[in-house]
C-alpha cells in the first residue's frame, strides 16, 4: 500500500513507491516468434515493401479502433428500425453505409429482445469484431470465459452482475469460423429524449460481447 | 416454410488444424443460416492452395450439448460448421 516509510526501502516487498508491484526488464532472450517478427518485419522494410513509419501508421490506425464504433452502430439501429432490420439481415454491408470499413470482417449482428439474450465467445480462439470494437478484454481470450460460458452461460453472465430469468433464452454464439459477432443489446427505458449520441454513450463494449446491458442514462 | 435441416457434425478426430471445436462432435443441430462459401482453413493453415467450402451456422439446444448438466436445455448454442464437417439427418 502506498505510504512514506523513509526509513526502509521498498524493493523488498516488490512494490514501487506508489504502491504497484515493478515490471521486470525484458532482459531474458528473445523467444522464437519474437525473433521471426523481427526478422520478417526488417526484410519487409530493407527490400522496399512497407516503411517503418507506414508500419507505425498502421498500428497506430489498429490502435484507434474503439467499442465507440460499435456503440454508433447499436444507437443507429435504436432509433432507426430500417437500418436495424438491413443491420440484422446484412451486419458487414450495414456497417459499410455508416462509413465504418469493414474491411476483413463479415458481421453477423444478433438482437437482444424481452425473450431472448445473445452472448459472444471464440472457444477455439479469440475471434473477436476489432474494427467495430478495437482490441478484445483480456477474459474474452482466457480459457475460463471461453469454456464455461459455451456450457454454463448463466452462472458466467451472472458473475458479471447478469442474472437472466428462465423464461429468456440464452443465445450463446461460438464465433469458430469467419464470421464476427456484434450483439445490439435493448435500448434502455425512459431514452426517448435522446439523441444518437447521446444513446451511443449507453452502450459499452461488454453489452455488444453479451455480458452486460445497455446503461440506463 | 420448411423445416430447418437436420445435421449432425461427423465424430471426426483428424490431427492438425480444424475448426469444428470438440464438444460439438456427434451433436445434432439444424441449420440456422448458410453463410456461402469461404476457404477451407484445415488447408489455408499449411499455405496450401485452399478449396471453397460452404460454411453454415448450426444451431443446438443446451439440452443435446450437456445433456442433464445444461442449465436450461431449452436455451441455444450457435456456431459456424463448414459442410464437409456436417451430415444431413432425414426426417424419419
């Protein structure tokens, strides 16, 4: 815990002054796929085929892809039953005409209604939608989210505060192939006032996996 | 309307790179919706050229998975099963 104690150090008990265990330097050898990333990435940039900086630009472009993509697409469909029955039918082209790229990924959106729940996971990976949602939770690629909640979807929803009663349906979607999957959780009650923006600031990353709801405002 | 087909994902055990996760092997399910065809990645994984597969999304009751451990046998798991992994069930 944080505290002054000038009188003894803290390395001893491995935390720094601020009170947060020290990450050792990465001084142990280089793995072998950190090696052959190394290795590839500097062939790529000594041959011509990319620069260093547009490698930069690209993982920084990664990096900027955040669950408020997602969001923007669950406010739309909330307010505009047209765009959420083509989002249903053809997630991939429905988030094309929002001016999100899909590039690779083939979307698959499922509704969450007073009858039935949809949940996420890749139990053989860690298959997950980034460009709507940028980079998954680190539970989302665990082996216990990813065999528990195939087999017992309840008990892990209500972990996450989730309690479903028994006259909803589970829906439980292993992504296992080439699809990805955005879950539109309901709208909350008493957001008829709200803008779209302000609809999407309701909508987190853990609504669209399925372990969580759309906040109330 | 017709019936959803009835499949059953074949209780293969081949080694290698295959995506027909093992709890759903020798389970029966139906077809949710077919998603058309994609490379197969048992072949893509090695580099190899890949043939075009038909992918579908098969849909299983909780209660044909786990049995009496499912919580709710009536709620649904779905996933995504290439064609070569599935036989059709007729109707008896």
């Amino acid at each position: 815990m944080p505290h002054d104690h000038p009188d003894h150090s803290h390395d001893a008990d491995g935390l720094s002054p601020s009170g947060h265990p020290y990450r050792p330097d990465q001084d142990h050898k280089l793995t072998r796929w950190q090696a052959m990333e190394i290795a590839m990435r500097e062939l790529l940039v000594e041959k011509g085929i990319v620069t260093a900086a547009e490698i930069t630009a690209t993982v920084e472009q990664m990096d900027r892809r955040s669950p408020a993509d997602g969001a923007k697409v669950v406010a739309r469909a909330w307010i505009d039953p047209d765009f959420k029955a083509r989002l249903l039918e053809n997630g991939t082209e429905a988030i094309r005409e929002m001016g999100i790229e899909p590039g690779v990924l083939k979307l698959i959106a499922v509704e969450n209604t007073p009858d039935v729940h949809n949940v996420v996971v890749c139990t053989l990976c860690s298959c997950y939608p980034r460009n709507l949602l940028g980079l998954p939770p680190d539970w989302y690629k665990q082996r216990a989210y990813r065999s528990r909640v195939v087999k017992t979807p309840r008990k892990v929803l209500a972990e996450f505060g989730l309690e479903l009663p028994e006259k909803v349906q589970v829906r439980v979607h292993d992504s296992t192939a080439d699809m990805r999957y955005l879950v539109v959780p309901g709208r909350p009650e008493g957001t008829d006032g709200l803008d779209e923006a302000a609809l999407a600031g309701l909508v987190s990353r853990d609504a669209m996996i399925g372990v969580a709801t759309a906040r109330h405002p | 309307m017709a019936q959803p087909q009835k499949v059953r994902v074949k209780n293969w055990h081949p080694p290698g790179h295959v995506r027909a996760p093992m709890y759903l092997r020798g389970k029966t399910g139906e077809i949710e919706r077919e998603l058309g065809p994609f490379g197969n990645p048992e072949e893509l994984a090695y580099g190899h050229k890949a043939s075009r597969r038909r992918l579908l999304r098969v849909r299983f009751t909780m209660g044909e998975l786990w049995g009496a451990e499912a919580e709710n046998p009536a709620d649904i798991l779905e996933a995504e099963i290439y064609e070569h992994w599935l036989e059709p069930i007729n109707a008896s």
